[in-house]
C-alpha cells in the first residue's frame, strides 16, 4: 500500500511526477489527479488509481497558451480569442491533436482536451516541468469532485502517494470544455465560465450538445447521469412531504432556509444569492451534507442564468442518481 502524504513541496510534487507517479494537483475548478502526460506508463496509473475507465479520456494541463496550442493543429480564430481571454482559466478546449500525444490520453480520439489552469501553486508546478501534466479531477470513478486536499484524501488515501495542498478551489465546479464544429463553436460540459461569457467573447451564438460530434456518444464523463452525486439519496425540494419527521433529513439551498427542516441540517450556496459563490460552495456541499448520514437530502435548483446554468447541470445529474428510488 502506498502511504499518501499531504504536503505544500512543489519540489516534491515535481520529483514524484519524474518518477512516473501520480500526484493530486490544486486548480481553480477541483483538484485534479496528475502525471506525465507524455508518458503512458504514468497516464495508467491515473486510471488504475481513480478505478476510471480506459475509454474516458484525460484533459492536458499546460503553463501557458503557446505549449497548449503547440501539441495541437487547425486552431480556429475563435479558439485563439478564448484562449487571450479566458486562459489561464476554467475553459478546456477540444482541438485535433499532433501525433505525439499519447493514444491512452484521448482515449483513441482525434481530438486531445487541452487549458491552462490558473492556480498559482500548480502554475508553478507546470513552469518547472517540460511536459504537460494529464489529470482528470481528483475523486473515485463515479464520485464527488475534490474542491479541497482533505476531500481528495478521503477518496484516494493509500493510493496515490502525494497530495499537493493549494487550498480551497475558488471557482469550485470543473472547466468549461469547447469544440469547434464546422465553424460552430460547440459546449460539451457546462462548467466554470458561462455561456453568457463565451458568446460575448467572440461575439457569436454558441450550441450547447451532450453528444460527442466524433461517435455520437455522451462526450465527457460528466456527462454521464450518474456523476457528481452524494451517496445519500438526494430529492428535489419540490418533493418534500411534510407529513414526515423530517428531523433527519436535510436541505441544500442557495439563500433561504426551509421553514420545516431543522435549521442546523440545512446549507446554504451563498446568503446572498451570489451565483459564483454557490458554484465554489456546491461541492462542499455534497460533501459535508454527505458525512451527515441524513435519510436524504433535498436541495433546490438556482436561477437558470450564468453560472446558475453550471450548477444546475450538477443538481440534476445528482438528482437523476436517486430518481429511480420512491421519495420520501
Ligand atoms: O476543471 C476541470 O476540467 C478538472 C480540472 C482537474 O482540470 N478536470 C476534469 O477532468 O474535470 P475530468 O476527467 O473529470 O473531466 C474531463 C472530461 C472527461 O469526462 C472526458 O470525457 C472529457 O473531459 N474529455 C477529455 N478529453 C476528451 C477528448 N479528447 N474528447 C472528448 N472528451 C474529452
Ligand atoms: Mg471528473
């Protein structure tokens, strides 16, 4: 068994990475699971540690645009415009890759997943490095993203042997990831930057699909229903019966508290409504409601605008995890 040790030694992190390992990484969205992402044998066992399936591809983290767009060919305008105006940053984007990027990172596609991100401790991490770094988000196949060191310890203790502590992930949800469709400009996975965002940046309407343009299959593993979500049972508000105790049960909302909850079985996303801060707080959410062990939790959708839009998409995945089961 490997002994995880949780620690802040850039050089640390940059030596177990040279040595082939697997080191959780801090960024602004969640803490990513990283490696070589030139080496194979350090890209499996990203796969072997998080138990991920071969056939969900890794995002490339790099220091600065010019060695992103360098392992990548045909960059539209439009990429180059989100790239000056959103990198470093939580915007992934999906471009056709050069050959030398291993076949294990893109799952066997043509197109590799590229950002830069912007957390000072693994930006200068990426600077002291002279390959990009692999890492999918830092949690079990199937379970909740870690936006903090502690959260990724709690899944990955004993396989992984070193956590580089950056703090708290301040955006709180993963990147935005973009295509490029015959000319259109193409959003696969709601994340950190918002459409109203994107569109204002090139100055064009933007389609957003959850359908890979390559095989038509659901691109990204966020994609997949049954991602993001508690392992409690999680309802809608909507769907509280006030007939039970609902002593043991508890509630996320974004602002108001529930009149017929227990006050302290409830959190709040943001007092004030501020949808940034709700997005940095989701997770967290999850992940201490969670630990409660209530009979279930309810939680309530945000405003559908902005980053609202994000949120919700992973509301209603970790809705969707529980929906086959009868409410309470
Ligand atoms: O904010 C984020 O994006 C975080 C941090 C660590 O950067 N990373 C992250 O990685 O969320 P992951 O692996 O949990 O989600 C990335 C998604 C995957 O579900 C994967 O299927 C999709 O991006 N993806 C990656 N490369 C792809 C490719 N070449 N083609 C299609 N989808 C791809
Ligand atoms: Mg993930």
């Amino acid at each position: 068994m490997i002994q995880t040790e949780v620690g802040k030694d850039i050089l640390k992190a940059k030596l177990h990475l040279a040595d082939s390992e697997v080191v959780a990484i801090p960024t602004e969205t969640v803490y990513g699971l990283a490696a070589n992402g030139l080496n194979s044998v350090a890209i499996a066992k990203i796969f072997t540690a998080k138990k991920r399936p071969l056939s969900n591809p890794l995002i490339l983290h790099y220091k600065d645009t010019p060695s992103a767009f360098n392992d990548v060919i045909k960059i539209p305008d439009a990429a180059r415009l989100l790239a000056q105006e959103f990198w470093p940053g939580p915007l992934t984007m999906l471009l056709p890759k050069k050959s030398h990027i291993p076949d294990s990172v893109t799952a066997g596609k043509h197109r590799v997943a590229i950002r830069v991100p912007n957390h000072p401790v693994t930006r200068a991490l990426l600077e002291s490095l002279d390959f990009p770094l692999a890492a999918p988000s830092a949690n079990l196949y199937g379970c909740i993203s870690p936006t903090t060191a502690n959260h990724v310890l709690d899944q990955l203790n004993n396989r992984i042997p070193y956590i580089l502590d950056g703090g708290k992930c301040n955006k709180g949800i993963e990147s935005t990831i973009v295509g490029f469709d015959d000319g259109e400009v193409v959003v696969y996975r709601l994340g950190g930057i918002d459409i109203e965002a994107l569109e204002n940046c090139i100055n064009k309407k933007i389609l957003v699909t959850n359908k890979n343009n390559d095989d038509n299959e659901p691109l990204a593993s966020g994609m997949v229903k049954h991602h993001y979500a508690p392992t409690t049972p999680l309802y809608s508000i909507l769907e509280k019966d006030n007939k039970i105790n609902l002593k043991n049960y508890g509630f996320i909302g974004l602002k108001n508290l529930d009149k017929d909850i227990p006050t302290e079985n409830q959190y709040l996303l943001s007092s004030n409504g501020d949808l940034k801060e709700a997005a940095q707080q989701l997770y967290a959410s999850f992940h201490v409601m969670d630990a409660k062990n209530y009979e279930a939790i309810f939680v309530e959708l945000v405003p559908e605008l902005e980053l609202g839009r994000s949120i919700n998409d992973r509301i209603r995945r970790a809705l969707q995890k529980t929906k086959h089961k009868k409410s309470p």
